[in-house]
C-alpha cells in the first residue's frame, strides 16, 4: 500500500518538519509562481503531531537549525527547473 503525501506551501512549516525528522520526499514550483513550492512528505501520524503543535505554537525547534534549514529550503526552490 502507497503512503499518501502530505503537501504544504508554508516555508517556515516544512522546516519545522524536516527538523523533527520527517524526510522531505520532494519539493514542486507552483505553477503560477515559480519562487514558491509544495513541500511534500509521507503523511504519518508522527507528522500530524507536529504539524498540530506548529499551528498550536507549541513546536520547538533549534533556532540556529532552523535558520540554516531555511536557507537550505530556499536554495534548493531556487535551484528548481522552472519549465
């Protein structure tokens, strides 16, 4: 059984993610805005948690991690073939 994606457009949220140690399986431009992109993970319940933490504020992350994962992030949009 394939594990559905769970897909995000909010920057500071898939970092939040890929800090907890969720593996971000790909990263898409959007169509209408080229500087922007869906973020995808596998959907698990441990995903869920913390996405329902960020949007709770109760996530922690380190500020330094997050500020490098940011740059990280932004890089690789960036980097994106935008055909």
């Amino acid at each position: 059984m394939r594990m559905e994606d769970f897909i995000t457009n909010d920057l500071n949220l898939a970092v939040t993610l890929k800090l907890h140690g969720c593996q971000l399986k790909e990263l898409v431009p959007m169509k209408k805005d080229h500087n922007k992109a869906n973020f995808h993970f596998d959907d698990t319940v441990e995903l869920r948690e913390i996405t329902e933490d960020y949007w709770e504020n109760r996530a922690t992350v380190d500020p330094i991690a997050f500020s490098e994962t940011i740059k990280q992030l932004k890089n690789r949009i960036f980097s994106l073939d935008k055909s």
